[in-house]
C-alpha cells in the first residue's frame, strides 16, 4: 500500500518550519508518465518494485544517480498522458523529496497530492535552478531556493482544498474521516 | 436569470445540484459512472479496503474491465486481473468485463449503453474523457480519486475552463476524426488544452459519425485537457436510442456562454495527418511525410479499433497484400466488434492481405503485449500515444496516424495514404 503523507501532515499540524532538500535532477518539456514509469513494468503496483524503474525510458541511470530526499526538476506539462498513479508512487518510492516543474499535466497533479508527493509549480525555478545545483524548499511558504546559486523563488501557494487534503493526510485519510460511519 | 454556461459547466452544476458555476470554482460533484481497468483498479481496490469500507455506493455503476494485459500476458498480470475479478464478485458488480466478454473500455461502455449522454464519468484511466463525444462530462482520474469515488459516489472537481474548436467545410476523403483531433493537437500542442474542456463544434461536426466523435474526445487528454465534449444532437440519439441502459439527457451550451479561446478550422483541404514520434502533437500532413518505412502497423485501441474503423481498414486492404517483413496487427475493441467484422466479411480480407488477428486488448498500444517493438523499429498506428518507449523498447517509433493510412502504409512498407498504392 502506497504510504499517504502522514509525515507531511504531521509536521504541519505541529506548525514547524518543515523544509525538503536535496539535488536537482532535471527534465524538459512533456515529461510523460511512460517515461516516469514504462507500460512494460504496470503488472505490479508494488511501490518498491517501481521505484526500480523511476524515470527509465527519460534516463536509464536516474535511479541510479538519485538519492533519497533530491528533486526532479522538469519543464512544461510533467507527467502528462495516461492516469497511471504507478508514476507519483515510484517517485515517492524512490525517496525523491518532490518535483518542481514549470507546470504540471492534470491527472498527475491530482494524484501527486492524493499520494502526498510534493509538488511545486513555478516556471522561474524550474528554468533557472540546474543540474546538481542543491535546493530546499519550505513546505509552509511554498519558498524555493536554490542553496548552490543562493537564487529563490515562490512557488503557486496551494488551493486551500489542496492544503486540506494534505493537511487530513491525503485522499483516502481524507474520505476516512468523512465516512467513518461505513468502516465500523 | 442564471447566466449562460456550456455544456461543461451545465453538466457539473447539475451533479452539484448548484443552479450555475463558473470556471474555477471548486465543487463536489455526484459521479454517474466510475470506471476501473487491471491497471489501475488493484491500486484503487487496495486504497479501498485500507479505508476501511465495506461496499461500493452502487453495484451499478461502478464498472470494472480487465482489458489492458489481457489476455493475461504474464503471472503478474493474471494476478492484478485475479484481484479484480475476486472485488467485483464480491461487491456483485453489474458491469465487470473480462475474457469473452471484455473489450476495451471506451470502445464497450459506449457500446453497451452504460454511460450515456449527459453523465458525468471519472476513470482510473487517462481516456475516459472519450464519452464526451456522446454528450457526457468525462474525465481521466487516479486510482486513489477511483478508490474515494467507489465508497462515496462522489469527487471533486475544479471546473475547467472552455475552449472552443469550430470545424467548417466538408471532409476531405480518407480524412475523419482522427485527423480533426491530430490536426487541432498539432496547433495548440499537448498541453494546449491543460486544465481546460475542449468543445468542438461546426458544421463538419454536425455530420461527423459517432465513432469519429469518440475518437476526437478521446484524444482531449493528449492536448492536456480535462475532457473532450460535443453537443449531443440527432446522431447522438440514433446512437443512444437503442443502448442506454439509463434514462439520459441531452445537454447544450447556452447562447452567450463564454469561452477561453476559440478556433475555426476549414477542414475542406485538409490531409491524413501522421503524428511522427515522439509527441502526438508533432502531426504533419500526409504530403509531408517523406520517406519513412515501417516494420509493424496498428490498427485497433480505444482511438480507432470500432467497427467503421475497421470498414476503412477492409477498403484499403481489399485485394492487397502487407509489404513483406511488415507485421499488421488488427485488434478489433470489443467482442461485438469482433463478430460484426466476421460477419462482414472483413476478417477474410484481412487474412487474405496477411494481417494477424488479435483478440479485443489494450496490448501493443501501451508497450504491454501483443506486438511489442525492438530497438530501432518503427511503428505507424491507430492509437493515441508516441512518447518514448510507448509501443515497446525506448528506441522504437511509432507514428499515429487514421485507420485508412495505417492500412496503406502496411501495404506499402512505408508511411503513404491510399491514395498512393
């Protein structure tokens, strides 16, 4: 089962100054979720067993080169094409900290959240900061900075019903708490 | 007076019960139909059961198909099918689909009358918006949203924007819906339509097929959008009369409504468009193709794999035979389909010109089976996607283009139109 992000909500609950660091491992334009994670590795839904084949088909040796906690930093349009949740799963799987992107394609910005993987859109951040280069981000302030050049931007603030979402722990925390009645 | 809205926006007010909304606003909406396939359902199932909950909202309308490693191409993939056969039995799902009585979904929901015009639809699948073309507000979600949707028959929904894409002028011959839909991602390019609806509309609409309409919302997803819609009118009802399983309703946009963005198109001149790999929004008229041989051509997917889709391939197959060291592959989408072809006699034509018969499966068009490329081999076919590695290793191509094109291009060992055999 793919973890919700209770840690991400934890430590927003406890109102601390919650910061992600890591490298940055960049992408172009339209990276698409069957270079994420192939069509030929979907007959598992095993978290573990995808985050083997993170980024594969866009580079073979990203699993290879990432370390847990560094970021993707992509261009227009990640993760469009098919909805399949295989991809925000084997990013987080991989311990990636979250990606930054220019924009992001819809079903993959959805699903991201409903995951609890971060997701921050700001084209500036996602033009300027470059491979290698170390970056934080400050979940409460949406404050991206790039430690290597000691450049930072602001990423788009969350809708507040993405916050909640996220603030419940994800999706499924999320409908839980609504529907606790079902599940006694 | 409430103002005027599209259909859009007119199909989500009414599954929130709210009398008008407007683009951007937030808004929880009940869900008609959710749809799941042996992708993306296992997740779903799982998020389900962790949450505790006991029964889906409605046995009736949750749908589930196995249609996309089947016939299960491996231990792996029998397993997640074995995992959705064991869920639907369970929860005595009406519409659950596997072996003989599997196509692939948005060939068969259409087909069976289980969504009909004015529902609104979510799929753990990023096609869904395909049933737009019957007048529904259809949308792609994720197995997590799949897996809230189950328990609570609802979810929540920004409301998009709308852009509008007129298409005047009679069709050209060899030219339908697949090349409308290229055409249009080739001009605003594959994140042209990013959070948006995309309505088409025109006089060349209203004459377009069902099929051709279904396979124009079925690519909205490759423009980024968040469906595809066409106003449902006297073709949509000759279409619907005889399937709907529920009582349905006929949606327009309202005169004034407005719009983010709107386009015309004079379609009287246009070509067959060929997207080359590996974006489906790189579509150039057929004329300016080239030379570009094929090892494999596909005709079949939830794009392209109904019936009129295989009448254009029998057309141009008729009396020819596949270039030699070219491999057709015809996948008929739903087992309907399958047996009309047969009927029709399209099956021995087909044989005759020396392209494989498959059984109704997602297969090749996702890199799962059923014709998987090797490095460096290329591919022209009816379905919807050619990034990197779509159809097999990440140094194959593939080319999209319409079923006619496909069919000649098999032919002919190298991308061409009828045309041109």
């Amino acid at each position: 089962m793919v973890e919700l992000p209770q840690r991400l909500a934890h430590k927003r609950h406890l109102g601390d100054n919650m910061k992600l660091q890591g490298q940055a491992h960049k992408f172009g334009n339209d990276i698409n979720t069957d270079e994420i994670i192939p069509g030929r590795y979907l007959s598992t839904s095993d978290p573990e067993e995808l985050a083997k084949h993170a980024m594969e088909d866009a580079d073979p040796e990203f699993v290879v080169k990432a370390r847990p906690g560094d970021f993707i930093v992509a261009g227009k349009n990640f993760g469009c094409g098919s909805s399949r949740e295989h991809a925000p799963i084997a990013l987080k799987a991989a311990g990636l900290s979250g990606v930054i992107a220019a924009s992001f394609a819809r079903i993959f910005y959805r699903s991201a959240f409903n995951m609890g993987l971060p997701i921050f859109e700001c084209p500036a951040a996602a033009a300027e900061i470059k491979a290698g280069d170390e970056v934080s981000v400050d979940l409460d302030s949406g404050v991206i900075a790039d430690l290597t050049t000691g450049k930072t931007y602001t990423a788009q603030p969350l809708p507040s019903f993405m916050q909640e979402l996220l603030a419940d722990g994800g999706l499924m925390a999320h409908v839980i708490k609504k529907i606790g009645v079902q599940s006694q | 007076m409430t103002p005027p809205m599209t259909i859009t926006e007119k199909i989500l007010a009414a599954h929130a019960d709210l009398e008008y909304v407007e683009p951007g606003q937030l808004i929880q909406a009940r869900v008609d139909i959710a749809l799941g396939n042996d992708i993306t359902a296992p997740i779903a199932i799982k998020a389900f059961r962790q949450a505790g909950a006991r029964k889906v909202f409605d046995p009736e309308r949750v749908v589930l198909v196995s249609d996309h490693f089947a016939p299960h191409k491996d231990i792996a993939s029998a397993t997640q099918c074995q995992i959705v056969r064991q869920f639907a039995q369970e929860q005595h799902l009406v519409h659950f689909y596997e072996g003989g009585d599997m196509g692939i979904e948005h060939a068969l929901l259409p087909e069976k009358g289980i969504v009909v015009p004015g529902d609104l639809i979510i799929g753990a699948d990023s096609h869904t918006c395909t049933y737009g073309g019957l007048g529904a507000f259809a949308t792609g979600i994720g197995s997590t949203d799949l897996a809230a949707t189950m328990i609570t028959g609802d979810c929540w929904f920004k409301v998009p924007e709308t852009m509008l894409f007129i298409f005047t002028g009679k069709l050209p011959r060899w030219v339908g819906g697949k090349d409308l839909i290229l055409y249009t991602i080739g001009d605003i390019g594959v994140d042209g339509a990013l959070y948006r609806a995309m309505e088409f509309t025109g006089d060349t609409i209203d004459t377009l097929p069902m099929s051709d309409r279904l396979t124009m919302c079925n690519m909205a997803i490759e423009a980024g959008a968040k469906n595809g819609i066409i106003t449902p009118d006297e073709i949509t009802l000759k279409y619907v009369n005889n399937r709907a399983l529920r009582p349905f309703t006929f949606y327009a946009t309202d005169p004034g409504a407005n719009y983010a963005f709107v386009r015309e198109y004079d379609v009287s001149t246009m070509e067959p468009q060929v997207a080359f790999p590996h974006l489906p929004e790189n579509s150039r008229p057929l004329s300016q193709v080239g030379q570009v041989p094929v090892d494999q051509a596909v005709i079949g997917s939830c794009t392209n794999g109904r019936l009129e889709d295989l009448r254009l391939a029998a057309q141009v197959l008729n009396g020819r035979r596949v270039a030699s060291g070219v491999r057709l592959i015809i996948i008929p989408a739903t087992p309907w389909i399958y047996r009309q072809a047969l009927k029709e006699g399209l099956f021995e034509i087909f044989l005759e010109a020396g392209a494989i018969i498959s059984p109704p499966t997602c297969g090749p068009c996702l890199g799962g089976h059923m014709g998987i490329l090797a490095a460096g081999e290329a591919a022209i076919a009816t379905t919807n996607r050619n990034f990197v590695g779509r159809m097999g290793h990440p140094e194959s191509k593939v080319y999209l283009a319409n079923p006619a094109v496909t069919a000649a291009s098999a032919v002919a060992g190298r991308i061409v139109g009828p045309d041109d055999l």
